[in-house]
C-alpha cells in the first residue's frame, strides 16, 4: 500500500537560550527589587500631583507619623547598633552585644528606651512590633541626633530625612516635628506622599 511522505520538516527547538533569559531577568528582579516594607503604623499617604524620583543612597533616616505615635526607621544595622549603645550610655541602660545584635533586625523603633530591653527579648514577636507604643518627640530627637552622628563618623556623610505621615494626622503634630527637626538645625528634609498623575 502507498505511503505518502510528509513534506514538512520537524526542527528541534532549543529552549536553552531561552531558560537562560528568564534566568537573567529572575536575577535582575531579586537583585534590584526591594522588599515590601511592613510598618508598624497603618499610614495613608496623601496625594500630591509632583512626582520626584530622587533616592537616597542608603543612609535615609524615617519619621513616621500616624495614630498620634512618632516611630523612625534607620535603614542601615550596624548605625542602629551603635546608636542603640550610645543612647543606653547616655541612660546609664547598658546592651549586651547580644541584645545590640539582636536589636540591629529591626528596622522601625517606636519603643521607649524604659522597655527597650523587653521589647529586645521579644524580638521578633509580631504583636510586640505592631503594637509599640510610639516614641515621644524628645526620644525622636535624641534617636535622629545620636544616628546622625553615627552615619556622618562611619560613612563621611548625613543621612537624608524623610517624614512618612498619615493623611489623617493633626497638621500641629507634623509642626511639632519639623520644629524638633529645626532646632537641630536639619532643614532640609523630605515628605513622602503618593503620586496621583494629572490627567
């Protein structure tokens, strides 16, 4: 019985080159992506129609603003380490390099120095880190002097100050702050907001 021959051809594809591009964008995305930021405060940006792309390198130092509490994030560890130590030699508290180390994973301090200890021990207790108590304006500016400090000795430079504050807060309260921020002589500073674009 006649057989008819197929005139197509059948090619292998090679998928390699194209695993090796999905590799590549894979790396590029963990390496260049930021991780979602979970903040102990519930904070609604307002809306402003300016948009600025203007990024630190690294040394940003965070107020937040929301819920009537003050908290600050300190992006880099090892300022928070020493800036933890500092504050505690000021208070006659002192830090095991344990409890120092232990502190440096966290990223947003809003626990007074009076129960920073237990606060420490408890480390990382989720309930613990969404329900601090906020830190008073004079702990505020005792936290933004000492860290200063710190990054201009270790890195030769100031850290840029951002202000993080809910859409709902009191106008006086964010006064209250740039007035502290003021008598430290910082005048220069940013205000986090969400970009809304104009149509």
């Amino acid at each position: 019985m006649y057989k008819s021959k197929s005139r197509r051809k059948h090619f292998g594809i090679d998928m390699f080159p194209m695993f090796n591009l999905l590799f590549i964008a894979l790396a590029f995305l963990i390496l260049c992506g930021r991780p979602a930021i979970r903040y102990p405060l519930a904070i609604n940006l307002p809306t402003g129609s300016y948009f600025n792309t203007a990024d630190p390198d690294g040394y940003a130092t965070t107020i937040l603003i929301g819920q009537n509490k003050l908290m600050l994030k300190l992006d880099v560890a090892d300022i928070r380490e020493v800036a933890l130590k500092q504050i505690g030699k000021g208070h006659g508290t002192e830090f095991t390099q344990a409890e120092a180390t232990k502190f440096c994973e966290t990223d947003v301090i809003g626990t007074p120095l009076t129960t920073i200890k237990k606060y420490i021990s408890g480390y990382y207790n989720a309930t613990d880190y969404y329900n601090q108590p906020g830190l008073t304006t004079d702990e505020l500016a005792e936290w933004i002097k000492i860290s200063r400090k710190v990054t201009f000795e270790k890195y030769g430079r100031w850290s840029h100050i951002f202000i993080m504050a809910d859409a709902d807060t009191p106008y006086p309260n964010i006064k209250n702050v740039i007035a502290m921020l003021g008598q430290q002589k910082i005048n220069k500073f940013s205000i986090i907001y969400s970009y809304k674009k104009q149509i």
